[in-house]
C-alpha cells in the first residue's frame, strides 16, 4: 500500500516535463452549497481508493517503457480535500502481473477493498448476492451539488452521464457502477506496407481475408491483435461477426424493444430456444471465424495482451485494438511509418447466407468499459460512505474529469460537457447516440456468467485449434448455455 502524501513528494521530485496543460481544473470547479458540503463531510473521513488506469504512473519521463506518463488525478484529489479538510484520500497499487478479479475478490473477502475502486459491471453482477458493493441508484436520483444550477447533473447526478452507455451497466433496476469512460475497438494497419504491396483497407470480411492472403503469400502473418483469455474472446472482431449474422432473423427475437439486451432477455431466449448453439447461424459463424486462423502468428492463444510491439516493430501490419492505443501510437519513436485504422468489415452475402442485404454493420465493441468505479460496502460499515459519494461527485464535475482523461487520452468521456478529442469524434457518436455491446448478446463473459463464458470459450478455442470437431464444440456450447440460464432463472426468480 502507497500512502497519498508520500506518493506525492516523490511525484514532485520527478515531473520535470509538461502535460497536457488545461489548468488546476479542480480549483475552478463550483463550491458545493454549504448544506450539502457539511451534511457529507461531519466528522473526520479517511478513504482508501484504487484508481485503475488513473494511477500515477511511477515515472513522469516518457520513454518507451512508460509512453504515457500520468499523474493528473493528484491534482484533482488534492483540489477536493482542499475544499473538504476533514477528508483525506489515501490510494494505493496493485502490483502488475495480478488478476483484477482475483485481487478484488481476496480483498472482498479479506475486508479490505478500498473504498473507492475500479470494477467493472460484468464481474460486479455476479457479486450482487454478496453485499460487496453499494448501489449507487439512490445518489444517481439526488443533484451533484459542485454542478451550476441548469447544467446536467444540477438536478440528478445520473444526468450528467450519457444514457445510452450508462444503461448498458444497469443491473437489477439498479446502478453500481460509475462510468466515467468510454472506449471501442477498431483495426490499425501500416498504410506503407499495405501500398507496397498494392492493397486498400477492406471493408468486409472477403476483402479481410484476401488481404490477409496476400500478406501471407509474402510470407507475413497478418492478422495481429489483442488475444484474450478464454472466458473472454480470442479477438473482438469475432463478437461483431456474430452480431452481424444474428443481426437478421435471431436478434430481433431476443431482443425485440431493439435496446440493450438484458440478461434476463438473453436467459429467456436461451429457455425458449429462440438463441442457441444449434442455430444455422451460430454454425456459420464458427466456420467462418475459423478461416481466419491461418493468417495469426502461430502463437495467438499464448500471446501476451500487448500486441503492439508486433505492430510498431513492423512484424505484423494489422493490430485489433481500441481508442487507448492512439497515444501510445503517436508518441512511441518506434513508429516511422504511416498508419491509419478501419472499422471492422461488414460480413455480406458473398461470405454468408445469413448476411442480411444490405449488410448490417457492426455493433461498435466497447461502450461502458474504461474508467469504471465502484463504492464498496466497506465504505457504510466504515462510516464513510458520504465522503466516498461526495468525492465521485466532485471527480464528475467535467473540468476535473477532463484534467484526468486528457492527460491519459486513452477512453472517451462518458460524462456531458467534457471535451471530446476530435480523432474519436465518429466513435463517440456510435457509443452514445446507439446501442454498442450490450445489444451484442453474444458476448458471453457480459451477458451471461463467467462460468458459462470459460466453456463456451474453452470449446470455440478448442474448435479453432482443431482439437474438437465442430459438433462437439456445439453440444458444449448449448449445454453452456442451458446450464447459465438455468442458474440465471432459479436465482432471479424469472418467469419467461
């Protein structure tokens, strides 16, 4: 454990360069009205805080090992004790190298979770029977008091946040995560390589292939990116591709309002037999992701998460990844060539029967997933559960949102009135102004448990290695699901 005050000094000692310079944002924020202020703070508060990517990095010299040094969240935490002395805000690391998840889970069952930690929702709905974090819905509903009188959040907090990515986080009827950040997936190539050799950016899945084709008859594997663990998905393209072929016929009936898919709605379809594994669809869909295999670098399921080295070496022209790869892009000295991103390629007929015409494009990957916060119980039994909300609020105020982010420049703002960088102008706008993931129910490891998610994935990996024959994989797949939604229903109480 870091303490704050020591942290601080020894970030002093070694700044020396500028960042991002947008002012002490946090010394410019409105006061909160003095009823407020007071009822929140009374007797003294300590809080312990994780900040997740926010984190002072160790070092503020940018170098190829540390392309973007931060440590912008200091300021703000200073700005709120400033205005609130009888808090104060301890936070710590969590060494590299440790699970998110296993790490939360020792420290929930330890008592000593921070008070103020980042989690995200889909590990979070499956504690809600743990009384491990707080929902946050009753503060949502009551008005960010450092917010001016008319501006969103003035009224109800909940305001200040986007609804459409918010929603996607609403579990029970109710929030428990705090969503300060947005991010999407997209595909980086190296433009030099890709004229070299007479190519253009492929806008559906053929064009991906036969680019990937005419880089392996050079001898290159192409298709590089981020491979996740097996409850996850080995790349996000394939999520896409699945909601590209369901899009048609199957979609619509589980998720006939056309909104964020709910578990429930995905449970219910897996019950009635409207979505399942034996699906012509889902058949196609794990033939087609397969012929992309051969295009990887041989040790894809082994690969450490960061790709880009592959990518800035010019090892591989195609990297899957999202909008935090941006900065690291361009400022790492490595990158002396000139590179671009496309959106992943719509699926058409010409790859699949079950391509709707026109092709319906991709649902963007990402949403509600970057700098996501939670309270934990801890903070009630601790007596400090105004000060932890009080500080959420002050952190929400768009100057001080935006002094953290901008340093970074890895996620969008999932907060009105900050600024957003123009390079994530038209991502932003699919993230907020329609459905992105969540609408995408095949994400197993968000829509349905972790349990169903490591077999399902377990046995797709298993496919594509040729370790198990499509059939087989299939049959697992649905028992997955049978099993998920059985759980899901009992717990629930679910009537489908």
């Amino acid at each position: 454990m870091t303490d704050r005050a020591v942290s601080r000094r020894a970030f002093l000692k070694t700044v020396g360069i500028a960042t991002a310079g947008v002012g002490l944002a946090a010394c410019q924020a409105p006061m909160a009205p003095a009823g407020d202020g007071e009822a929140a703070m009374g007797e003294p508060k300590e809080l312990v805080t994780y900040w997740g990517g926010w984190t002072p990095t160790q070092s503020m010299e940018r170098s190829e090992d540390n392309p973007l040094p931060h440590n912008k969240v200091l300021e703000v935490l200073d700005g709120y004790q400033e205005q609130n002395p009888d808090v104060s805000i301890e936070w710590i690391r969590v060494p590299q190298g440790i699970s998110g998840r296993e790490w939360t889970i020792a420290q929930q069952t330890a008592g000593t979770i921070p008070h103020i930690t980042t989690h995200p929702h889909w590990h979070i709905k499956d504690d809600l029977d743990k009384n491990w974090w707080t929902e946050l819905t009753p503060y949502f509903n009551q008005p960010n008091p450092y917010i001016p009188a008319g501006d969103p959040g003035s009224d109800k907090w909940v305001d200040q946040f986007y609804p459409i990515p918010t929603g996607e986080t609403l579990m029970r009827d109710g929030y428990y995560n705090i969503v300060f950040g947005l991010i999407t997936t997209f595909f980086y190539y190296n433009v030099d390589w890709f004229n070299d050799l007479g190519l253009e950016a492929p806008q559906n899945y053929a064009e991906f292939l036969s680019v990937c084709k005419a880089f392996r008859d050079e001898g290159i594997d192409a298709y590089g990116g981020w491979t996740g663990p097996v409850d996850d998905t080995d790349h996000w393209y394939r999520l896409q591709m699945g909601g590209m072929l369901m899009a048609g016929e199957i979609e619509p009936q589980v998720n006939p309002d056309r909104g964020t898919a709910t578990r429930e709605e995905v449970a219910c379809a897996v019950e009635n037999g409207v979505f399942h594994a034996h699906l012509p669809q889902y058949r196609d869909w794990m033939e087609l992701w397969k012929e992309n295999v051969q295009y990887r670098p041989a040790d894809w399921t082994t690969r450490a998460t960061d790709s880009h080295s592959r990518f800035l070496n010019k090892i591989e022209p195609i990297m899957e990844n999202g909008t935090w790869s941006f900065p690291r892009l361009q400022y790492d000295p490595l990158v002396d060539f000139e590179w671009s991103t496309f959106f992943a390629p719509v699926v058409t007929k010409e790859s699949s029967a079950y391509a709707t015409d026109p092709p319906t494009p991709a649902w963007p990957i990402g949403g509600p997933v970057g700098d996501q916060v939670a309270v934990a119980t801890r903070s009630e039994k601790d007596g400090v559960i105004d000060a932890a909300i009080d500080l959420m609020r002050w952190i929400s105020v768009p100057d001080n949102l935006y002094t953290i982010q901008s340093e970074i420049g890895t996620t969008m703002p999932n907060v009105k009135n900050v600024p957003v960088d123009p390079r994530f102008g038209d991502a932003f706008a699919l993230l907020t102004e329609q459905i992105g993931e969540s609408q995408m129910f095949v994400y197993e490891v968000v829509t349905m448990d972790g349990e169903s998610a490591e077999q399902t994935g377990q046995a797709w990996r298993s496919y594509m290695l040729d370790q198990m024959d499509l059939d087989t994989a299939l049959n697992i797949i649905q028992e997955s699901f049978d099993a998920y939604a059985d759980r899901f229903i009992e717990v629930e109480g679910l009537e489908c």
